[in-house]
C-alpha cells in the first residue's frame, strides 16, 4: 500500500488566504478514514474515480464525490471511502480565506458538501479538466495556483477585522472569552458573530472549541505516553467528564481509542499524521 502526499504553500498573493495545496496520488492506506472537523473551508478536485463521504455514522451516504466541490466547515467528523486508487487535488483555506474567491456568506456552507459547478458555473469543468492533462504534479499545482488567482476578488471591508479575530483565538488556543474579544475590537457581540458566520462560516465560539480541540491533537505526540487528565486540566476543561464528552463529540472516540488510532495513522505516515486530521475507520 503506497501513496504521494504532497503538500505546496502558494506564492503571493494567494498565500494571504490559503494554508497550503495538497496532492495525494495513490493506494490509501485504508479503504475508509474518518475526517475530524478542522475550522476551515476545503476545494477538492478529483483526478481519479469517485470518492464516497458518509456522515458520522459511517451509515448515511452524504455526497458521491466526482469532480470538483467544496468543502463547507464542519462541526462533527465524517468518514471517507476511497476509491482503489486515487488521485485528489486540494486546498486548506485558512479560517476566513475562502470568502474573496465565493463573495457570499459560507455558514450557508456549513457541514455541507456542495458541487463547484454550483458555485463556480462552468469554470469548475475547466479546473477539473485542465488539471486532469497536465503533464506532471508540479505543473499541476502551479497551474492550480494560477486558475485560483483568476476567482481571487479584492478583500471585502471587514476582512482584516475577522481575521484578527481568528488569530487572537487560534493564540490563545481557543481559552479566549468571546466578549473579551469584541470588546479588543471594538465592535459588538452580535457584529462579531454576523461576521463570523458570513466570512468564515461558523460562530466565533464554534471556531474557538475547534481552535481548542485541534491544538489537543497537535500537542499530542503518538509515539509517547498520553496523560488526559493533565491535558483536560492544561485546556481549561472544567473537569475529565467534560473534556472526555467534547474529546468524543470532535472525534468519535474516547481518548483511548483515539490514540490507538493515531498511532497507526502515524507510524504509515507521520508527515501526513502531523497535518491531517484523520482517523483510520
């Protein structure tokens, strides 16, 4: 079982708004993952046959993934099932970053999985074919780059704001008062929130327990002993209970569990371990 992961930050200006792009060309080394929630926006372009997204029940069918679709941000996990073997193209967008290139509120979005054809009219078909005969992965992402800065609009008033926001939360790793940080603004609860959700597509709160919950996962090194208790005390959980029922609710899984997991997810590859929030299903 062998597969790419490869993972390219993009010049400017798409840098602002983007994390990074990513390319995975392969055999995946399980059928089905289960994708943890992570707090911002994702465009996927399929290179190869359909992907299947099932809800958190593993059950529910959600989306038959063929092409080319976004990814809203979600509040819970869902699982995957991969093709025999796959070739996918993607961005991570950073909390905020997608909105220059839709220009419309992304909580409408929110847990969904939504066709780019829908959004994007028929330049989605020429992203998907144009990407589909290039003639290697490099040329592939840089192309990638270029097709994306051509839907790039200028930065809407109130951006800059929002993102400042988001950084203040992802600083204070998600133990920030939501109030306190309106008040640092400058501007009101109810404005924080309205532009929250139309800019980056969940609440500030929402944003916060994911920027909390993931800064959890991060600090966690798979190959070493884990000690929950310290971690829930470290993270301002109010006691065990209460981190082990948000610990689950993000995940899926006890602590324990999770762990086991991960350490299989890590020992295939701990390069992608360390950036993607996955679980083997």
């Amino acid at each position: 079982m062998t597969y790419t992961y490869i993972r390219h930050i993009p010049s400017p200006p798409l840098g602002t708004y983007i994390d990074y792009f990513y390319y995975i060309d392969g055999v995946m080394p399980y059928p089905r993952e289960k994708i943890l929630p992570t707090g911002w926006l994702d465009l996927e372009v399929n290179l190869g046959s359909a992907i299947q997204i099932y809800d958190a029940t593993g059950i529910k069918p959600v989306a038959t993934c063929i092409q080319c679709w976004w990814v809203g941000v979600w509040n819970t996990y869902g699982t995957v099932k991969w093709p025999p073997y796959t070739q996918l193209m993607g961005i991570h967008f950073k909390p905020g970053g997608a909105y220059p290139f839709l220009n419309f509120p992304l909580s409408v979005l929110q847990n969904q999985i939504v066709a780019a054809e829908a959004l994007w009219g028929g330049f989605a078909a020429e992203l998907c074919e144009r990407l589909s005969t290039a003639p290697s992965i490099q040329t592939r992402l840089l192309l990638f780059e270029e097709l994306l800065r051509t839907r790039l609009h200028d930065a809407p008033h109130g951006l800059d704001a929002v993102r400042h926001g988001v950084a203040e939360i992802a600083r204070h790793n998600g133990a920030l008062s939501i109030k306190a940080l309106g008040d640092q603004m400058g501007i009101s609860h109810n404005h924080l929130l309205t532009q929250f959700k139309r800019m980056v597509g969940i609440s500030p709160k929402a944003m916060a327990r994911l920027c909390r919950l993931k800064h959890i996962l991060h600090s966690i090194d798979p190959t070493q002993a884990v000690d929950w208790t310290q971690i829930a005390h470290q993270s301002n959980y109010y006691d065990q209970a209460h981190f082990n029922k948000d610990f689950r609710s993000f995940t899926g899984q006890n602590p324990t569990d999770y762990l086991r997991l991960r350490r299989q997810s890590h020992a295939i590859n701990p390069e992608r371990d360390r950036l993607v929030h996955v679980l083997p299903y």
